[in-house]
C-alpha cells in the first residue's frame, strides 16, 4: 500500500471551502500526528462540499508504515465528529447500518434526502419570481436578482449565476422548453400556461410549501419534519407581520405592496437613469478633452494638406481627433443640440447627479429589502386564503375529505 484515502463530507449548505480544507487539514494533521505527508483537496463539484485526504503509508523518516488497527473507521469517525463540534458543526448521532450496504453517506444520514442540484435551484427561483407576476422580462430579471442571482446576457444567450455558485447557467441549457427566455416571456404575458417544476428549497420570494405538504407529509420524516417546522415559520411570521401593520383585509394588502413596489421601481429607474447619464458625462468630458489637446496637430495637417508623411507621423493624435469630432456630430444630433455644453457645465451636472445617486442608495436597500418582505408577505396570504387557486384557466383540486 503507497497511500491511504480519507473522504470527510458536510451537509449541504453548512459551511464554506475554505473552512472544509481547514477541517480537513486539522485531521489529516491530528490522524498521522504529523508523521506522514498528505495532501486535502476540497471538492465543490457535487451539492455538498467535501474533502479527500491523501496521505503517504511511510513515515516522513521512512522509518515505519501506517498500520491500518481493526476499527480504525471508527476512530477516524470519532475524530472527525470531535472536529466538527469544535467548529460549532452538526454530527451524527446514531449512523443507520443497512442490510445490503454498510453505512449511507453524510447527506443521507442527516436528511436522507439527495438535496437538489444548481440548476433544480434556478427552474425553482424562475418559478417563484414568475409567481409574483413581472409586468415584463425585465421585471423579472430584477425579482431573480433580489432573490440573489446574478444575470448575464451574451448575444442571444440569457444566463443566470446564484450567490457563491461558481458558474453561470444557461436557460437554453435546462433542457426544458418551459425556462427559455422566449417561454418565459410568453409566460408572463400569459401566453404559456406551465405548473411549476422546481423541486429546491422554497426561495425568498415564495417562503410557503403548498399547504397541503404540511397537512399530509411525504417522503422521508427528517424532511417532512424540517418542512412542517419551517412553514409554521413563515405562518406565525406572516400573521404578525399583518397584526403589526394593521393590514387587515387583502385589498388594503394589495395596494400598500403594489405601492411600495412602484416606489422601489421609480427608485431603481432613478439610478439608472443617472448612471447612464453620468457615463454619457464622463464620455463627452474625455472626448472633449481629446479634442482640446490634438486640435493644434490636426490643424497643422489641415495645412500641410493632409500630407501622407504627416499622419504617419502623428498617426494616433489625428485619429483621436477624428474620433472625438465624430462623437461629438452623434452626441449633438441625439441630443438635438446646436453647440455642446461647456466643460465647466458638465463638471456642475456631474456633481449633482453623482450626490442625488448616492442619495438614492442611501434609501436602496432599506426600500428593496421592504418590498421584498411585503411581496413574501402577499404571496404567502394568498396562498393561506386560496387566492391561487384558480388562475389562467388552471384548476388546483382539493380532497374533500
């Protein structure tokens, strides 16, 4: 035997990389005592974050071999577990031994539950971010950032990429007709009629599971019983979130989210329309400035009667005039403008606009984080109540029993 291999593996969701090599490290460390080389590798390619350890048989004085003693597994477990208290890290109490296999994995132990993969994850927030119905594709785009996914268009391609997730995922690579950008836009206007499929954790914007889980549980007793203790969560939340707040009848509920939902948006627009803005500043001042420091060449061109042995010679300088000249024909016929702005304008309209911009932010997040809540909070009373029940020509049947 050269090596021994040690694999050590953490719930989904309960820590980061770097701290898993650490953990890793310190038992690699405390198992050999330090007496054999080894190496950790932390792995992030499957849902839950987990450790190889490789460690050399022969000593680092090459003087003896491990010897592998009869429960070693055990004791390694021991270790491990001992490790995992000490970093504030949940263990497993009684590990189930099976008749046909010998032990179940970490994730099957604490959940017994394979917990969904990105992409489950991303069709389960487009679902959710649907369910609060986007006016427009760019609505939604704002709803899958609010619930932390980053957006990215490349040409034709849409792509989204999670908080801490690594890569990007294309909608186009899904595999499902119903989450590309042309069905998602039909879906909003109401043309596509889909049931949601997403099976992940319930996202920000849709905190409640269907009733109907809690009353009748399914599939595995540690998943029904964190499913059951994290609905009556989001229940208690949202009846005292409407005690709180008075809101006592659904009309009013609507219009107060309604309204704070337009006030985010005037917000959003607001800095948008100053960030464009100030890059259009920034753009014509640097234009500008090119063209105040090559006048005096290219008027010595114009002289020299745009003489072949001159522009090699001043090549860059004429070009950047050139340039700057024809961004200013553009800037002026879009704008309807007979003459630009003076440099000292653009210097008082920036610094205005840079102050109301970081006014707005101020106010960003507060107002963003209570829309969010008040929208969770609708969605989760329609829910209660039996609003979405019947929608777009879609029957939700209940038992009667």
């Amino acid at each position: 035997m050269l090596a021994y291999h040690i694999r050590q593996a953490f719930k989904p969701g309960e820590i980061d990389p770097a701290e898993a090599n650490r953990i890793g490290y310190a038992l690699a460390e405390r198992w050999t005592h330090g007496n054999h080389a080894f190496i950790v590798c932390t792995h992030v390619n499957t849902d839950s974050v987990h450790n190889h350890i490789i460690f050399n048989s022969t000593t680092l004085d090459c003087s003896r071999k491990y010897d592998d003693f009869l429960g070693s597994t055990f004791a390694l477990r021991r270790l491990s577990d001992r490790l995992c208290l000490e970093n504030g890290l949940p263990i497993i109490e009684n590990a189930k031994q099976h008749s046909k296999t010998k032990y179940k994995h970490y994730g099957q132990w604490y959940d017994d539950k394979k917990a969904p993969s990105q992409r489950e994850r991303l069709i389960a927030a487009i679902d959710a971010a649907l369910n609060l119905k986007p006016a427009d594709f760019d609505a939604f785009v704002a709803l899958m950032e609010q619930a932390k996914y980053e957006f990215k268009r490349r040409g034709q391609a849409v792509s989204f990429r999670a908080s801490g997730q690594k890569g990007f995922i294309r909608l186009s690579s899904l595999k499902d007709d119903d989450y590309t950008e042309g069905a998602i836009r039909e879906r909003i206007s109401g043309k596509r009629l889909v049931a949601p499929k997403g099976q992940a954790e319930p996202p920000k914007q849709n905190l409640l599971f269907d009733l109907q889980r809690c009353v009748v549980p399914k599939g595995t007793p540690g998943y029904d019983r964190w499913a059951a203790v994290f609905n009556l969560k989001q229940l208690v939340k949202t009846f005292n979130y409407l005690q709180k707040n008075n809101l006592l009848d659904m009309e009013t509920l609507n219009k107060k989210a309604q309204a704070a939902k337009d006030d985010f948006n005037n917000l959003s627009d607001a800095i948008k329309t100053a960030d464009t803005r100030l890059k259009d500043i920034s753009a014509l001042q640097k234009h500008i400035g090119a063209y105040s420091k090559t006048k005096e060449v290219y008027t010595a061109y114009k002289k020299s009667g745009y003489n072949k042995k001159f522009l090699v010679e001043h090549e860059d300088q004429i070009a950047a005039h050139k340039a700057a000249k024809a961004f200013f024909d553009g800037y002026k016929s879009s704008h309807k403008l007979d003459k630009l702005p003076s440099m000292q304008s653009l210097k008082t309209e920036y610094a205005a606009l840079a102050a109301d911009k970081k006014k707005h932010y101020s106010q960003y997040h507060e107002k963003r984080n209570a829309t969010q809540e008040i929208l969770i909070i609708r969605d989760n009373a329609e829910r209660l109540l039996g609003y979405n029940e019947r929608q777009k020509g879609i029957i939700i049947e209940k038992d009667q029993r």
